[in-house]
C-alpha cells in the first residue's frame, strides 16, 4: 500500500488526508475512550476526516508484542507507550517513521530522532496533599519534618511508585543510576511508622486514607477536581521532580499507514494538544499553543516544573527496576 512520506510538510498534508480517507478506518492500542481524553481526539478524527476508530486497550509491553507477533497480519495500526518503552520498539523494528508538522517544537528528549516514536503528553510526579495537612510539604525535605502519613503503591512493578522514587532521588543527589538516596527517604518515613502502602485514588481520598502521596500530576489534579479542590492541592515539589510521557507508535506493519499518521499529526496538533489537556494530560507543546480557560484550569501553571527533569530512557531500564526493587525490599519492607 503507498503510503505518504515519513516526514510532513504543509503542503503534502492534504496528500495525507486523501490517502487517510481512502483508508477509511484507524485501529488503535492502549489509547482508550477515558485514557487522557482519548475520545474527543477519536471523535474529531471521524468527525473530520470520516476515520472510523476502535481500540483494545493493553500495556505498552504488550502493545510492541502484538505488533511483532502480528507481523504482517497486523490488526493495529498505531499504540500509546511510555517513554522507556518507545527504544524498545524500535529495537524490535516494529516502527515506522513519521514526523509531524509539529516537530520542531517538540523537545529533543521527547522523540525518536527519525520520528519512530514521539511523546505526546507527560507526567510529572507531584503531592497531592490533603488541605487537612496542617504543615503541606512543597518539598522532598519537608516531608520528613512533618507528623502526616504518605501513601506509596508497588515500588518495584508500579512505574507511577517507581518513579516517585526516582524523583526524589534527584532531589537529594541521586538519579537513575544512583537510587540509594530516594529510597533512604522513604526508608525514614517506614522507620518513623508514616509510610503507607495503600493506593491512592477518589475512593480512599475520600476516606480520610490519603494525607499526602506522590504521584503522577495528570491523576493527582484528576482525583482533586473528583474528590473536590476544597479537599485536596497538588503542587510539583520545588527540589526536584521527574517528568516522564506517552509516546504515539505507528506499526511497521499497518493496514492502514497513512490514517496512523494522520492520527499522530493531530494528536500533535493544537487542537490534539487541547484535547489532551482536557483529560488532565500536559501536552509536550503546553508552551507552544493558547489552551482554552477550561483547559488551563486543568493543568499547574508551567513554573512549577521547573525543577523537574525528563527521564533517561537509557539508564532507566529493567536493570534499574530490578535494582530498586532490590534496595526497597532491603531497605524500606522491613520498617513498615
């Protein structure tokens, strides 16, 4: 099947379009209707451009094993992986290239060179904090002057958890490949009996079971607006944070090459940005476009990241999961 050209220009976008119709239809993977607000993107593209749209949704794992198992039978057309997991898909050559008309005002770090993967939205980790707190921390150092409890999931299999620590390892000198101090905070709130291992979300927020938990900013600021903004705040800890994304994948194999790269232009593109923004997702090009009031509302102003740091997908590996999970299970399980 001809398909346009792996990098768009203005005046070859129409050619995509035509040949998107043609196609007539987009098969996505781990993009669901309630995932990032998804669905308005879906319906935009049907909408606009007559593509009809299913998903399955599954993991970023299992996402790049149902493009090399499928093969040339492929049933998927483009998926949503995080960022550790787009070098990985391209390592099994189960990509295609395509740069947006966007791509310059994506940051270095958020893209494949070639254009095989490209990150959408981000999340940071953030405190969602209950406004019952009496001292609220804005910081990795006051958490450990406080008396309040702090809710952690699974370090270890949990990349929400997992990355909790790394942030706060940055935060006190560590990094990907220097875990120790992240965990060793956290080993201080286990010693002083005010870590918790519960998850966090509407319903034991209103519970009374969350205080305070570090967490990814597109749920913490979905969980507040849940439960109530009088209930609960979220801010990026003014020490150090780590920001991490979603990257858009097309399949090497797609029946349908051309809708997938449609669908990433607009997923790209301002109003695609938008969408994002309405589910709560930071959209990569949040300082390149005019978000609509509703959206801004949804989002922490830009100065609060500026301490954050986007991850090394290449020291942030299985190696390192292996090892946090190591240092948890040494350092941290036995105090709580």
């Amino acid at each position: 099947m001809a398909t346009v050209c792996a990098g768009a220009q203005q005046d070859d976008l129409q050619a995509l379009e035509d040949a998107a119709r043609k196609e007539g239809v987009v098969y996505s993977v781990g993009m669901p209707d309630g995932w990032a607000n998804w669905k308005d993107t879906w319906a935009q593209l049907t909408e606009k451009y007559g593509l009809k749209h299913s998903d399955t949704d599954m993991s970023s794992g299992e996402e790049i094993a149902k493009f090399a198992n499928e093969g040339v039978n492929a049933t998927a057309d483009i998926g949503d992986v995080g960022l550790e997991f787009g070098p990985i898909a391209v390592a099994r050559g189960v990509t295609q290239p395509y740069r947006p008309t966007t791509w310059d005002q994506i940051p270095d770090w958020a893209k494949d060179d070639e254009g095989h993967w490209i990150i959408g939205y981000t999340g940071t980790i953030a405190f969602l904090i209950s406004t019952d707190v009496a001292n609220p921390p804005a910081s990795w150092a006051d958490l450990l002057k406080g008396d309040y409890k702090v809710s952690i999931g699974t370090v270890g299999s949990g990349a929400q958890d997992n990355a909790a620590v790394l942030a706060a390892a940055i935060a006190t000198g560590g990094g990907e490949d220097n875990l120790r101090p992240g965990v060793e905070l956290f080993a201080k709130l286990a010693e002083r009996g005010r870590l918790l291992a519960n998850g966090v979300n509407p319903a034991t927020m209103e519970k009374g079971e969350v205080q305070v938990a570090p967490i990814w900013d597109f749920n913490a600021l979905n969980y507040r607006d849940v439960v109530g903004r009088d209930k609960f705040k979220v801010v990026i800890p003014s020490d150090g944070s780590v920001t991490s994304g979603y990257a858009t994948i097309i399949n090497k194999y797609s029946k349908q090459p051309n809708a997938a790269k449609l669908a990433r232009e607009y997923i790209l593109s301002d109003a695609g940005q938008i969408n994002l923004a309405n589910g709560y997702a930071r959209p990569i090009r949040v300082d390149h476009i005019e978000l609509p009031d509703e959206a801004k509302e949804k989002l922490l102003p830009s100065e609060q990241y500026a301490k954050a740091r986007p991850i090394s997908a290449e020291l942030w590996t299985t190696e390192a999961a292996t090892e946090l999970t190591r240092l948890w299970r040494e350092l941290v399980a036995p105090k709580m």
